[in-house]
C-alpha cells in the first residue's frame, strides 16, 4: 500500500512508502478495481479473506440528514471487519448501530459533538480493549474549544498476533480552519510520543484535492516532521456529496474529506487504502449519508 508523506509535491510523491503493487496484500478485497462492483465487505467471487488480515472501515453517517433504519440496514454489511469507526452520530443511535452489526462489537461511544458524536466498533473476539479514552487536549494543545468532537482512541490488543495498535477516529472542525489547523498540531504532536503502531481515520475536513495533489492546511500540519503518513487510496474518488445551491451538482468535486493516516510502527505495515463505492450512493438523500466509507486492510 502506499504511504506517503508531503512536504512538497515533488518530494511527497517520491517518498512513499511501499507503493509499489508487488507490495500490496494478496487479497483482492484491498484492490480498489473500479471496473469490479461489489458491495461494503464483500470478496470478488471464489475469494476469501486471510484470518491474518485486519480489516477496518470508517463512514461519517450524517447524523440529522439520514434515517437511522436505513444507515442500519447499511451497516449490517460491515460485519465482517475488525473494527468499524463511524462520525456524526446521534447517541440514541449508537446502540441501534451497534445491534445492526450483529451484537459481537465493543461499542466505545464519544461523549462530546452533541448529535454528532464518534463511535468505534471492536471486534470482540479479535481484541482485548485495553484502554479508551476522548481527548479534549493534549498537553499545551486544545483538540475541543468545548463545541467540537473530541479524537476518541482506543488501544487494542491483538489476540491472533499478540500486537498492540491504537485506533483513533476524528471528525476535525468543519468551520473554523484556524482550529481544525491546531487539531492537526495536536493530534501529530500526541502521535509522535506513542509507543505502539497509530492508526487514524475518519473525516478530517482536510479538503484533499487530489488533481492538485493538495490538501488544506490542516493536512500540511498533519503530516509536517514525518510523524504520520498519509494512506492514500488506490483509486482516488470524492467521499463527500454537497449541493448546497440544489443544482445537482457537487459543489466540492475531486475533494476529500474522509482520510487515514499511519504512524509509528504502523508506517511499516503495507496498509491499503480504498474508497467504497456502491452503486447509487452519490447523489445522497435524506435517508442515507452524504460521505462514502473508506476501508483500510493490513496483514498483522
């Protein structure tokens, strides 16, 4: 999977990490083939998946533009990973969310967004849970002004390899770019002190543009000095559908805002990225969310 660090574009792209295909986890799952539809979770025909890989996925469900029945019905399709991370939840949801995916998860839900809180899902019998915790600050560095979403981590330990990694989901500030900037400070300020592999996804409100091969500044922040390493997907896609002006049309194409990134030890386990794409998923409704899920699957 490719890893990849910017600094400048020139020096971002020639120093990814692991990008070449012969790199990339045998399981055909991970490969993002546009020209192959298939469902959330679901191997090409005649392929299964190595009980050596993990496999975590993260969606932003829009909490107050869907119907939580058929965010569910939805969800009910995740069941087959490891761990599931979801933004924009309601709390009376986390519950309904949980049961959807067949009552075998961890449920760790965030107390800070209002309606629209984290959630991670822990297979339960793949990890123990050894720690979870929100964080509203990091040292000297603010993550919540008392309004946003607090990063919500968890530290799992890994039954089948004996490792220990830490998850972190994050839905950064949507309109205020000088916190969201200060977030990104934080989050790679707290990465750099942790002493097991790092993974964060989520919606991070970065604006990646990925014709211009560039994100806002909170992502430069992000990645600054090396500590985390952009996972960019095998196939760039939008994950996000805004029509604001209702003219049909996105008002932010080519655009970004669901990421992953890698850091510590985890930089070195070939992660691959995807975009999920499901027929008829953009342009979105009221029923079901306006982001797309992004998959990340690693060999532990």
């Amino acid at each position: 999977m490719r890893i990849c660090l910017i600094a400048s574009l020139a020096i971002f792209v020639s120093s990814q990490v692991g990008c070449g295909t012969a790199d990339r986890i045998s399981d055909p799952l991970v490969a993002n083939d546009r020209s192959e539809e298939r469902d959330v979770g679901q191997p090409p025909q005649g392929k299964q998946t190595s009980n050596d890989v993990v496999r975590l996925i993260a969606w932003n469900v829009e909490s107050g533009g869907n119907r939580p029945a058929v965010i569910a019905e939805q969800l009910a399709q995740f069941s087959g990973y490891d761990i599931v991370c979801l933004s924009e939840v309601d709390s009376n949801n986390f519950e309904v969310y949980s049961e959807a995916l067949g009552g075998k998860y961890d449920s760790v839900n965030g107390e800070t967004g209002g309606t629209d809180r984290l959630q991670i899902l822990v297979n339960a019998g793949r990890y123990d849970l050894l720690e979870s915790k929100e964080m509203d600050q990091y040292q000297s560095y603010p993550l919540n002004k008392g309004s946003h979403r607090s990063p919500l981590y968890v530290r799992l330990n890994d039954r089948r390899s004996g490792r220990e990694l830490i998850v972190m989901t994050n839905h950064l500030a949507r309109g205020n770019a000088e916190f969201r900037q200060a977030q990104a400070v934080g989050l790679r300020e707290w990465a750099r002190d942790q002493d097991v592999g790092v993974i964060a996804i989520g919606d991070f409100n970065m604006d990646y543009d990925y014709l211009a091969m560039k994100g806002n500044e909170a992502f430069v922040e992000m990645v600054r000095d090396n500590v985390w390493s952009w996972l960019p997907p095998d196939d760039f896609v939008d994950t996000n559908w805004a029509d604001r002006d209702g003219d049909g049309k996105d008002n932010y194409p080519d655009s970004m805002l669901d990421l992953a990134f890698a850091a510590g030890p985890a930089k070195e386990w070939g992660i691959q990225c995807r975009v999920v794409v499901r027929t008829d998923d953009f342009p979105d409704d009221d029923l079901t969310s306006d982001h797309r899920p992004i998959e990340l699957m690693f060999e532990q």
